[in-house]
C-alpha cells in the first residue's frame, strides 16, 4: 500500500512545473535553506518562502484530485 502511495505521489509530482520542482528538490531533497535557495535562483527568501507554499499547495491539489 505504501508503494502505491509513493508511485501515486511521483505521478502527480511530475504534474509540477519545473520552477516548483527545483524549489521542492533543493529544499526536501538537497536540504537547502530558503536563503540558499534563493541566492542559487536570484530571488529573495521571502519570494521562495511563497513560492514553495504555493507549490506545496499545487501538489496536495492535485494528490486530492487524483483521489477524487
């Protein structure tokens, strides 16, 4: 069940566009801070700070509708 959930996940994680998986990825995955973040991307923290929240919100829209 589990493993269905993660495949699940990855299919809607796909969905994104890649301005929110780059986000997503440095910060989950790379463990990056919001500062780093945003000296890689230009922005300051405050914009990848809305930025993530907004893409966090993206996927959990999607996860719902995928689940109906």
């Amino acid at each position: 069940e589990s493993e269905d959930k993660l495949n699940q996940l990855r299919t809607v994680y796909a969905q994104l566009g890649d301005k929110c998986k780059n986000i997503l990825n440095r910060f989950y995955y790379a463990k990056m801070s919001l500062d780093e973040i945003g000296l890689e991307l230009g922005y300051d923290a405050a914009t990848i700070k809305t930025q993530k929240y907004r893409c966090m919100k993206k996927l959990r829209d999607l996860n719902s509708e995928k689940n109906g």
